[in-house]
C-alpha cells in the first residue's frame, strides 16, 4: 500500500505533462495549413499576374515606326442597311391567285342570294321544299367558307396587295403584263420579326442599282430561306429580269441608329465580343499607353462600322492597330480581315 502512495505523484504529474503537451498538435496543424494557404494564394496571385495582358505602351519614335495613326471616332445618327435576297414574282401567279380569289368571292355571293331567295319561297309555301331550302343554305355555307379561305390565302402571299381597291390590281396587272413593272420578294435569311423599312429600296441588277417601291411586309414565311418578307415593286424594270431570277436587294432601316463610326481595320474581335484600341494618357511619361475597349457593332456603313461604347473625344487606333494586336497575344481577327476573306 506503501508502495502505491509512493508511485501516485509520479503517475499525476505525467499525466499533467500529457495534457500540456496536447493542444499542440492542433496548433503546429493549424499553424502549417495557413503556411500552405499563405503559399498557395501567392501562387494563384502570381499566376493571375501571368495571364494578365501586357502592357501596351510605345514610345513616339515606336510608333512611328510600325505606323500607328489616331483619330477620334465620328458621331453618326444612321439608320442600318439590310441586305436581302429578291426573287422576282410571276405574274402568272398573281393573275391565278387574284382570279381565284374573285370568283370564290362570287361564288359566295351567288349562293348568298340564292340561299335567301330559296328560304323566302319555303315561309310563301312557293315552289320550295324545306329539304331545298336547306341544301341551298348548306351551300351558301360553304362556298362563304371557300371565299375566307381564298382571302386568306391571297392575304397571306401577297400581302399588302390584299388591301387594295380592286381598280389598283388591275392597273398593276396591266403594267406586269406590259413588262413595264415586276414584282419582288426580298428576304433576310434567319429573319424571323417584322422591321419597320423605308418606302424605298434599292435593287442591285447587273452592278446597277435600280430603286423598288416597298410595298409591306409579306406574312408567309419562304420555305428555303426560313425569314420574313417584302414584297417590291420595280415599276420601271430592266429589260431582260424575268420571273424568278434572284437578285441583291438592299432595304433601308426606318429606325435611326446613333453611335460611333470607326474603320473597319480598327475593329476586332476576341471571345468577349468586339473591341478596339484607344491611346490613353501616360501622365507626361514620354510614352503611349493603349487599352482595349469594348463596342457593340450596330451596323455596316460603307467601309466602316457605326459602334456604341466610345465617346467623341476617344483616341481610337485607327490605323497599325495589328501591331498591338500582335503585343497583346489575343487570339482573336480583324473585322477588315474578315471582310477581305
């Protein structure tokens, strides 16, 4: 028992010095882990610095040198061309549709009348039968029937036509039998929502452009080229533009467009969209600095491209700007090069 007593303190103070020397495991763990993070934020930091760009900067006699020109971007209000293919119209085709359309229109009326007239000799119990009466009717029913179906039809293919007078068709008919007029359909392949257009457009026939008279929008869908419709009316046509040759067509946008207007050589493309270069202000460093800017192409006019995002007083690489490409290392194309391709 002795014995026991003697060895307690013993076995106490060592489980004294187990306990003080636990917590330090989870410390040093603790105290490691951070050291790992501490390493692996640097290596992400230096990393994100690696794929940062380059900075585009050139001194005067550089840019000189690789023939880099700047020029602030040009205001401009337009309204955006549309190009479109036309197929010239038969006439044959109108002719049969119109024709169509006016005798089912008769037809109706015809059985109209002789439904009315049927039913008022059965109520005077003259010379009509009950089963008559109603044969006349079931027919009126249907050749009225025929007679919305025809309209609809004519609507639908020839659109605007539908709404004129009767004497306006026949003086078109007149001209398209003459071959003084034709008829176009323009379509805008993967067009699908109707665009307000100008009343005017321009036909390219042989490297000439001849002006066409837009009609209205054409609600049937073209079954090749999947896209919304015009119908145009060439009222003094070329000779030798028959029944469905194809032509280029170009519509005009009735809606005003503003925006930027830059060469086509100074606009490029990468993954996030268009962009351009824009000289900024080094603070009297005795270099140029460049950064790419983000546009929204809104539409093609002549050689260049009307853009949104830049401001008036933008100094925009207008000219060279290949070579800052080539600095940058985007893996992207000019606009100029698509075009030229």
């Amino acid at each position: 028992m002795r014995g026991l007593w003697r060895i307690l303190p013993w076995v106490l103070l060592a489980a004294m010095a187990t306990n003080a020397q636990a917590p330090q495991a989870p410390d040093g763990s603790e105290k490691s882990e951070k050291s790992e993070k501490s390493d692996a934020d640097k290596s992400d930091a230096d990393k994100s610095d690696n794929d940062k760009p380059a900075d585009l900067s050139l001194t005067p006699s550089q840019q000189e040198a690789v023939g880099i020109r700047i020029e602030h971007p040009l205001a401009l209000t337009s309204s955006p061309p549309i190009e479109a293919y036309g197929t010239v119209l038969d006439p044959a085709a109108l002719t049969a549709d119109l024709g169509r359309l006016e005798s089912s229109q008769a037809a109706a009326s015809a059985a109209a009348a002789d439904a009315s007239r049927t039913q008022q000799l059965y109520r005077a119990e003259a010379q009509a039968s009950l089963k008559a009466s109603q044969v006349s009717q079931a027919q009126a029913v249907e050749a009225d029937a025929q007679a919305r179906a025809a309209a609809m039809s004519f609507s639908m293919q020839w659109g605007p036509l539908a709404l004129w007078s009767p004497d306006q068709r026949r003086a078109l008919l007149a001209g398209l039998a003459k071959g003084q007029q034709l008829l176009l359909r323009a379509d805008v392949p993967g067009h699908h929502l109707g665009t307000a257009i100008e009343p005017r457009a321009l036909v390219e026939v042989d490297g000439v452009n001849v002006s066409a008279r837009v009609l209205g929008p054409l609600p049937r869908t073209d079954a090749q080229s999947q896209s919304a419709g015009w119908l145009l009316q060439l009222e003094h046509a070329p000779e030798g533009l028959g029944a469905g040759a194809r032509t280029l067509v170009r519509l005009q946008s009735a809606t005003a467009t503003s925006g930027m207007l830059v060469p086509a050589a100074a606009l490029f493309y990468a993954e996030d969209g268009a962009y351009v270069y824009r000289q900024e202000s080094t603070g009297g460093t005795g270099s140029f600095h460049y950064a790419a800017v983000g546009v929204k192409p809104l539409g093609r006019v002549g050689n260049s491209w009307l853009v949104e995002g830049l401001a008036r007083t933008d100094q925009i690489v207008v000219q060279g700007a290949g070579v800052l490409w080539s600095l940058q290392g985007i893996s992207s194309f000019s606009a100029a090069e698509e075009e030229h391709d």
